[in-house]
C-alpha cells in the first residue's frame, strides 16, 4: 500500500474520499505544528537532517531516507493492509469478524486506551525537548530527531482513529493531547514515566531502551485487538519503533565500551578515577538503569487489574504475541503468579489470569529487556573487567499498585524506610551522579567525532559512513 504525498496531509486511508474527516484533520494540523514549534527539539527548525520518511507499509521497502527540515517532515496517517476476513482471536467475541466500526458498548473503554496510547507520543518529545543542545555527536543529533518526528507521527495515528472513530469526543481527546504537558503540575501528561526528566544522553538512550520497549509491548497488545484499525496503525508503527529501541541499546552499549576501553587503557576501576578520566563510571550506568527500569514497571498498570480483565474479555487489548499462545484465548479458569509483600517478605500469590495480564505482560518485558543488558556485560566481559550490570527485581521502587507500599531493594528484599533513605543512593542515581553526567553534556557537531564519554558506532545509517554530516546547519 503505497503513501500519496500529493495530499495536505499524507496518508494510505483515502482520506479523500471523507471530506468531513479531511477537514477536521487538516483544522488539527496547524495545532500540531504549533505544538511542535513550541515543545518539539529546541532550536532545530532551520537544520536539514538525514531523515527517513514512510512511502509504503511495504515492510521490503517502506522508509526513504533525505535532508529534511523537520517543521517540513511529512507527517501522516498509515495503516497496514487489512488482513482478509480477520477475526477477534481472544476473549467473549472470539471468532467473530474482526471490528471495523467501534462497537458502542465498548466506546469509552477503546477511547480510554487510544487516547492514553496517544499522550505518550507528544509526551516523550517534550521530554527530550533540550537534549540536542548537548548532542555527543552529529550521528547521536539525527537519531535522537528521527525518534522525535516518529513520536509525532504515532501522535498523529491515535488522533486519525479518534477523529475518525469518536466524533466531537474524538476531536477533543486530540486537542487535549495538544494541551497537556510534560512534567506539568497543573496538566501533566497521563502516565508518570512521561512527567519524568530526560536531562542528558545517558538518560535518552536509557529511556529509548527501557520506556520505548514498553511501548513495543503495549503496541504489540493493540495489535491483536478486535477493533482492526486500531490493530492494522499499531502494526504500522511498531515498524517505526524498532529504530526507537536500537538507538537505546546501541546507546547504552556505547557508553559502557568508552568506559571499558578507558578503564583499561588506565588500569583503574574505582569510579572516582574513572570519573576523572571523564566517562562514567560502571555503578553510575547501573543506577541509571535502576531507575529506568523500574519507572517503566509501573507503566503496565496495576499487578491486579479488573480493567485489564475487560479489555482482554471485550477482545480491546490482547496479550503479546496472542495467536501464538496455546491456550483457549479465554483464560476463565487459569491463575498466573503475582508478588504481595506479606510480613516482611515479598511472596508469590496466584490470581485469575483475566486481571493478572498487566503482570503477566510486565515479565514478557522483562525477558525481552534482559537480554539486551546481557548483550551490554558480552562488551564488559570482552574488555576483561569484572563487572556485570543486572535487572533489578520488578517490585523494586514502584511507585503505583499494593508494590508501592512497601521499600523492596533491588534484589527484592522488603528493608525498611530507614535503611531505603540510608541506601537508595546505592541503588538509584544521585544529585551528584546526575551533576556528574550533566557536566559531560558538552555539543559535539563536527562529522565524525564523538563526545569524550561515548565510542562511535560501528557503522552510521543506511549505510552511511560514521562521519557522514548527518546533520547540516544553517
């Protein structure tokens, strides 16, 4: 399904065809980039930046990559093709036609998801609104802008199905995702990860890694919904997402190889001569991984959830990868495991599977994230350093759910409030390591070099040189 560019507003929906729906979409779109002006990366408007752009869903085929200055980037509306004669595969309706209108009893539930999907794409832009002011290097500036103008895109996905689902409510709902604001304290944005502040380049790839994976899951979960828009746009942007994901890991792995190869070449390891050779320290990248990981625990909902029961029984959300699951895809009499602090200890209690599967798509996150920070000890294991960087457990630091209650460390021990406030700078990223990362922020722009702090990439983007100029300015 190729993309007309000829339109005002790019698109594979014939939205031609709706002059209603086109209207509304094009009344929206100067909000949009009002919006991007005043909370999209500061200072960039006049940079002409290697960009991919969407020209089909053709997974063979579908980015083409160009300078493009990102006011100008042609954001707009792309489904995958419609799958022929597709059927809800979960819950009360499985077996039936796959939706292709809202059904109205299930309206205010379907909303709910699209529209709190749909504020954290705005969300995440907002947050890495200052990081190109420090940028460690041209190829870093252009990842870190292919990420925002995506999230922007995935804004404008949501806000397709809610104007051309939900009426005036719908046309609300993408105003309002307009209106709310990062970190806001009179109108902050819906989940707490994205009040969160993304104030350096540790913590972008930390977030690109950690907080964009949940979002692979969460998109992974819409994409088995009945209702087959809403399915047909997240397979689409889960195609965008990946790039996401990359940049955080390749990130991360970056900064811990820089340190490595120093800590080798010096022959030290204690982190306060570490840090005089100007990288960070080993601890450090783990309590910033502490505090990644564990903000995003909470943003799969409560580990008991009655809403999550009716999403899944309504056939709105499913569970990852559900075709591929062997089970009855009705789950009326399976239980799955949950963590209570009882006593002094965390214990394992069993409860209906329906209103376990935040849980149970919480531990799908959590062995897909562990194998990337396995793959980050190959690169500390090869340099000879003894070090490993571990997951915390899941019911560290939450802040949201029965967990919350409760101090639990990271190797799941309940310890008690005196020994969390002695500790968590053990455990989570202090002022002084946050002072300390902010003082490596330092803008790199010529091609091809890198901030101290941070190696190189092995190779640049579709197959450019490393030193390509990812970036021009004007």
């Amino acid at each position: 399904m190729s993309i007309n560019y000829s339109e005002k507003i790019p698109n594979n929906v014939d939205l031609a065809s709706d002059r209603t729906l086109q209207r509304a979409l094009e009344r929206w779109q100067p909000e949009f980039i009002n919006w991007w002006g005043d909370m999209g990366p500061e200072g960039s408007n006049s940079f002409d930046v290697y960009l991919r752009t969407a020209i089909s869903v053709d997974p063979k085929g579908w980015a083409h990559f160009d300078y493009v200055r990102m006011p100008d980037y042609r954001w707009g509306i792309f489904l995958n093709p419609a799958e022929a004669e597709r059927k809800v595969n979960f819950g009360a309706h499985k077996g039936e036609a796959a939706w292709q209108e809202v059904p109205g009893e299930y309206r205010s539930n379907l909303r709910r998801l699209i529209v709190t999907q749909g504020d954290t794409e705005p969300a995440s832009v907002e947050q890495q609104r200052y990081l190109g002011l420090t940028c460690p290097s041209l190829y870093d500036l252009r990842n870190l802008f292919q990420v925002n103008v995506e999230e922007g895109r995935h804004l404008w996905a949501m806000v397709y199905l809610l104007h051309r689902y939900f009426g005036r409510d719908g046309r609300e709902e993408g105003d309002a995702l307009l209106e709310r604001r990062s970190g806001d304290p009179d109108n902050p944005r819906i989940l707490g990860a994205f009040n969160e502040k993304t104030p350096d380049w540790l913590s972008f790839y930390m977030f690109t890694y950690f907080t964009d994976r949940d979002g692979k899951f969460q998109l992974c979960a819409l994409a088995e919904s009945g209702f087959d828009p809403l399915a047909r746009t997240c397979r689409f942007m889960l195609t965008e997402e990946a790039h996401h994901m990359f940049v955080g890991e390749s990130g991360v792995g970056r900064v811990i190889q820089r340190t490595c190869e120093v800590m080798r070449q010096n022959k030290v390891e204690d982190p306060e001569q570490v840090r005089a050779l100007g990288v960070i320290d080993l601890p450090t990248i783990q309590r910033y991984l502490n505090f990644h990981f564990s903000v995003t625990m909470d943003l799969f909902g409560a580990d008991v959830s009655s809403n999550a029961a009716t999403f899944y029984t309504t056939g709105l959300k499913g569970r990852y990868e559900e075709t591929k699951l062997g089970d009855d895809h009705l789950l009326n009499s399976n239980t799955y495991p949950v963590l209570q602090v009882q006593g002094e200890k965390l214990v394992t209690v069993y409860e209906p599977e329906l209103n376990a599967l935040n849980e149970r798509l919480r531990d799908d996150y959590i062995k897909d994230s562990i194998g990337g920070v396995e793959r980050w000890n190959k690169i500390i294991d090869k340099q000879g350093i003894p070090f490993r960087l571990t997951v915390p457990h899941k019911a560290f630091n939450r802040r949201i759910g029965p967990l919350s209650e409760s101090r639990i460390n990271p190797l799941g021990e309940v310890v008690s409030d005196s020994e969390w406030q002695a500790r968590q700078d053990e455990w989570l990223p202090s002022a002084a390591d946050r002072a300390y990362v902010a003082s490596l922020m330092g803008r790199v722009t010529t091609p091809g070099q890198f901030a101290n702090w941070v190696a190189p990439p092995p190779r640049g983007i579709n197959n450019q040189p490393v030193d390509f100029e990812y970036v021009r300015f004007n």
